[in-house]
C-alpha cells in the first residue's frame, strides 16, 4: 500500500493525527475485550467449580 506524504510537516502531522486516534481507539478496545473475556472465563470456572463441588456431594 502506497500514499502520498503531504509537504508540509504540520500537514502530515494532521494527516497522522487521525491515524493515532484509531489505533488508540483499537488499543483501548482490545484491553476491554481482553478484560471481558478473563470475566467470563472466571465465571465459567467459578461454575464448573460449583457443579464439581454438587456431583462430589451426590457420591
């Protein structure tokens, strides 16, 4: 992939600038994913857990 870099450097600067927003925003969206998913992995353990603990009781 090829562009154009502008001629000025405070317009390439505001070229980036939203370039650096999005990756930022990605960033911050891949740490909320990431901190989901360890929140349903630990319930899901916690439930496993919980139904390890009701069968052992059964026997």
């Amino acid at each position: 992939m090829s562009f154009i870099v502008p001629q000025s450097s405070s317009s390439a600067r505001y070229a980036f600038d939203g370039l650096r927003t999005q990756i930022r925003d990605l960033h911050i969206e891949n740490i909320a994913t990431a901190f989901l998913r360890m929140r349903v992995c630990r319930e899901r353990d916690r439930i496993a857990t919980a139904l390890d603990r009701m069968v052992a009781a059964m026997n």
